[in-house]
C-alpha cells in the first residue's frame, strides 16, 4: 500500500498501491508519480497518488544505517524519511479483521515500532515473540511509534536471553 521515491532533495512516502498496468513495482524501478503533498506521522507524503510511468533501472540503494535505541529516539523527535537497521522483537496484536506487527526495543519503554503492510514473505518471519532484524524505511513517527516500511526482515542471529521481571 506504500512505497518510497528519491529523488534529488532526498526520500519521499508514497501512500499508494505501488502497482502499474497490474504489476507490482520492483526495487529500483524509476517511476513518475503525481499526487497530493500532505503529512502523516510528522512526515512528508504523497497520497491519492498515481503512477503515471515506470520504467526498470539499476540504482543503487540509499545505505542502511543501524538505528540502536539513541538513533530512534532522535529520530522521534525530528523525523524524515531514511534507511535504517534495527534489531527488535515482535509483537502481533489483532483488532478485528486487522493484524498489527508491533516491534519493542531493548532498553526503552518510551516508543514501540511498527511495520507498515509486510508482504507475505515478511508476515513469516514476524512471528509473535520473535527476535528480529529489519531493513526498512523509516516513514514517521506518531502515537509514540516509529513507523517501518520494511525492506527485508531476518530473524536475529545475536545472542538473546528473554527475561521476566521478578520482585526479590
């Protein structure tokens, strides 16, 4: 339901279904695309948009950069479309007929994440519980959430010890 753009200026959202003539769009494709400016979750964002052109290219990728739990919070608190890498664990929630996979942080209770419409792929590996790595986009932050456009998720090879909170 979203992708993201660059362009000379920097990243921007996309709030649309990144399809043409039926096709989903590939990472990489140049695309024309016309909409109306607005902003969601302190960012700046196309919507109604429409794709008005897509042609296949080879680009490279905005580098990834690992968000640990400082990065995040600053980002909170100035929040602009960027790639980034963060390491967290899944929480699935439903209400009604829609699924949410929230993602927690070590070391802060201040702020969660959420990653914005995983493919199916994704959804696998978003299990209940589960330590992740996420490559994504950073696309905002609202209701004390950092938004995540994925690009990829893995589950975490670092070592982890899940432990419950005890009174002595």
């Amino acid at each position: 339901k979203s992708f993201v753009v660059a362009d000379a200026p920097g990243l921007l959202y996309v709030y649309t279904t990144p399809k043409v003539s039926g096709e989903f769009l590939a990472i990489g494709d140049v695309v024309t695309v016309e909409g109306t400016y607005d902003e969601y979750n302190s960012i700046c964002q196309l919507k109604s948009a429409i794709i008005k052109e897509s042609t296949a290219a080879a680009v490279t990728l905005p580098e990834s950069v690992e968000m640990d739990v400082e990065a995040l919070d600053a980002y909170s608190k100035s929040p602009v479309v960027k790639r980034g890498t963060v390491e967290a664990t899944v929480v699935v929630s439903e209400s009604g007929s829609n699924t949410y996979y929230n993602l927690e942080f070590d070391g802060t209770n201040a702020f969660t994440g959420s990653v914005l419409y995983p493919s199916e792929e994704m959804i696998a590996k978003l299990g209940n519980g589960k330590r992740v790595v996420i490559d994504a986009y950073l696309a905002g932050f609202g209701s004390k959430r950092v938004q995540f456009a994925a690009v990829s998720v893995e589950e975490s090879t670092a070592a982890y010890l899940a432990a419950e909170k005890t009174e002595y």
